[in-house]
C-alpha cells in the first residue's frame, strides 16, 4: 500500500443551517452536527484507505460555540493517523459571518474509523505521512489518545502505554 498525506483525504462539507435543524433557540442540534462531522470523517476515511469503513467511536466532541439559524457551517475533515485497520479523523467546523466572510472556528472532533471488506472483516490501511506542524502535533497525539483509549479499555496495561508514560517523565 501506498503511503498517504493529510491532504488527499480531506473533505470539506459546507451547508446552511435551517429552521428544522434548529433547538427552541434557534442553534442547530448537537445530533445534527455530529451527523454532519460522521459523515464528512467517513468521506475522508474512505479516501485514506479507498475501503468500506464504519464508524468506530467518537473520541472526543467540543461544542465550543453555538451555530446559529441561518449560518453557514463547514465541516472540514482529514485522517490525522492511520493505524493497522483503523484512522484517526480530526474535524473542525467553522461558522462564516454573514456580513464579512469571516470563519470563526466554533467546535472540533476526533472519530475513529475502521476500514472493512464487504463482509465486515477488518483491512490494513496505508500508512499516513503527515506533512504540515499541525498536522505533525496532531498525528503524535493520536497515539496517546488511542493508548488512553486501550488503557480505559482495559485492552493493555499501563507499562504498555509508552507514549503516555512518556508525557509524564521528563
């Protein structure tokens, strides 16, 4: 398999926000922007590995900013690791104003993805290069987030989780 970058598997999903996909305050609903991040990760997973994938957890949701009716919201989305079967997808969303064109940045997710064959049995999946700084920090974190994952999971045991350890002894 070929080695892959960030950047061919990112997809950006943009969108209007609308009256029925709106709480009593008139945001959109958190299931609905997770739908919308679910969708775009999977976009960009099936990119990384050109596979059938499934969604296989969502690691970490921030809903830092309420996005009102009537926004457009982007949903921008690219695998930030690729382990054996399975991708890390780091997602950001974004808010333009109206008026000014100007995106502020207004929630963030980390879902994990694993690649299948049309029987359901996990595939290997190419391996990720990461090429910009951001991209950088966000690969190494990755391997700690799916260490703490496996260590809370009770899956290895805590003289196993080398990067986390790492953090903690300097």
């Amino acid at each position: 398999m070929t080695a892959k970058t960030p950047e061919q598997s990112r997809t950006i999903m943009t969108d209007l926000v609308l009256p029925s996909e709106t709480n009593p305050l008139n945001n959109l609903f958190g299931g609905e922007l997770l739908a919308r991040m679910d969708r775009a990760a999977s976009i960009a997973a099936r990119r990384h590995s050109r596979r059938i994938v499934v969604t296989a957890s969502v690691n970490h949701v921030a809903f830092s900013r309420a996005v009102p009716l009537g926004s457009v919201v982007t949903v921008e989305a690219k695998v930030s690791r690729a382990f054996k079967t399975s991708m890390e997808v780091f997602i950001d969303v974004w808010t333009e104003d109206r008026e000014s064109g100007k995106r502020t940045k207004a929630n963030e997710a980390i879902y994990t993805f694993v690649a299948v064959d049309e029987t359901g049995n996990p595939v290997g999946v190419p391996e990720l290069i990461p090429e910009t700084e951001l991209e950088q920090q966000r690969f190494i974190a990755a391997l700690r987030r799916k260490q703490l994952s496996l260590l809370l999971a009770g899956k290895i045991k805590p003289a196993q989780a080398s990067e986390l350890k790492a953090l903690f002894e300097e």
